[in-house]
C-alpha cells in the first residue's frame, strides 16, 4: 500500500499549493496528496491511509468534511484529523468536535499558526484555533475511547451553549422544559470529557464576535 504522509483536502487549488509548501517548507521528509472533494479524499484515505488528513469543512456548499472525519476517525486508526476551515460558527465548532476532529484552526490564522497546529496534531497533539486573535489553546481533552456521539439535538444544544446561552435560553428557543436541557448539556459535557461549561470555554477560547453568531432561531 502507497503511504502518504497528509492528504489536505480543499476545493480551492490555491488553498492546497498553500498548505502544501508550508509543509514542505518544515524541512522534514514529507509525501503530501491532495483532494479537491469529499469522495476523492474518501477515495484517496483507502488508499494511501495517510497520518495526517487536514480538511476544509465546507466542499460544494455542504459540510462534507464532517463526513470525512467521521470516516477517517471510523476507518483508519492512528489517523488523525485538522480541520482548517473559514467557518469558526458555534454550530461549526460543534459538528467538528462530535465528528471527533483532533485539532480545529480558522483559516484567518497566520502561517506560523498554521504550521504549529500541524506539527503538534501529527504529534497527537490538539490544537484548537477557533478566531484570527486566538493563541494556541489547550485543546478539548480526547473523549473516552468508550464514549458514543453526539445526536444531533445534543449537537443543537453545543451550539447554543457555544453561543453562551443559558439553559433557560436555550428552552425557549428548543421549545423543551429547562431540566430537559439541564440534561442534554451534562450529557454533552461528560461525552467530550468537560466538567463544566468554563471547562469548554477555557479550552476553546471562545470569545464574542461575528463568528459566536448561533443557530438560526426556528420559527415558533
């Protein structure tokens, strides 16, 4: 079997060369292949099984590279996954952190962030970029190897709580009893290894700004 070292997958081809000659430019003896869709990349993780997969996770206007990190985290063990996306929403973050990513870094950050994230997620390391003014962040702790994902209404209620919503905010806009939510959020928190909301945002980092804007309220 032909061993790659990282796949990078992006639509753009600009993006590829981009992160291709930052790799290279490391110095280290590096096999880099790219993909420039979800089933190419699909694709390509069968065949060359590569160490490192960094990922954009927005393909053709859909969030296909959550799919391919629910692949690679199923398929290919000791792979591990980045994701470096121009999408830094709540509801991005968590999507990311329930498809099992290791690292999340916004497409805003500098080429020497950049290339840390790298190194340190091929070291199994995680590092967590969500904005452009963010340092290197102590990253969400792994999930226990035993622990299931996320349904996509826990998914829904990360996001909120990403957006710093109470529970009682969060009731409202889910149309669900306060203790409902009190439940789903200390679901959440034990699957991805939190003890407490300032647990989550401590490792993240997350802080105010355009891309805290939360789900799309649904008509009530």
């Amino acid at each position: 079997m032909e061993h790659v070292t990282t796949l990078v997958v992006d639509e753009q081809p600009l993006i590829r060369y981009a992160l291709r000659t930052l790799i290279e430019s490391a110095g280290e003896s590096q096999e880099i292949a790219e993909a420039g869709s979800g089933a190419e990349a699909l694709a390509k993780c069968r065949r060359v099984h590569p160490d490192l997969v960094i990922t954009e996770l927005t393909l053709t206007g859909e969030r296909v590279g959550i799919g391919i990190c629910r692949f690679v985290k199923r398929a290919l063990r000791g792979t591990a996954v980045l994701v470096l996306t121009a999408d830094s929403s709540p509801s991005a973050v968590a999507a990311a952190l329930n498809a099992g990513a290791d690292s999340f870094v916004h497409k805003s950050a500098g080429d020497r962030a950049v290339g840390e994230a790298i190194r340190r997620t091929r070291a199994g390391e995680r590092t967590w970029l969500v904005g452009a003014e963010t340092a290197p962040q102590p990253a969400p702790p792994p999930a226990p190897p035993d622990s299931v994902p996320m349904t996509s209404r826990e998914e829904e209620v990360l996001a909120l709580v990403l957006c710093r919503r109470s529970n009682d905010e969060i009731a409202d806009q889910l149309h669900l009893a306060r203790q409902t939510v009190k439940n789903y959020v200390s679901c959440v928190l034990r699957k991805l290894g939190f003890s407490s909301r300032r647990d989550l945002f401590r490792s993240l980092d997350l802080r105010p700004g355009p891309s805290a804007a939360g789900p799309a309220r649904r008509p009530g």
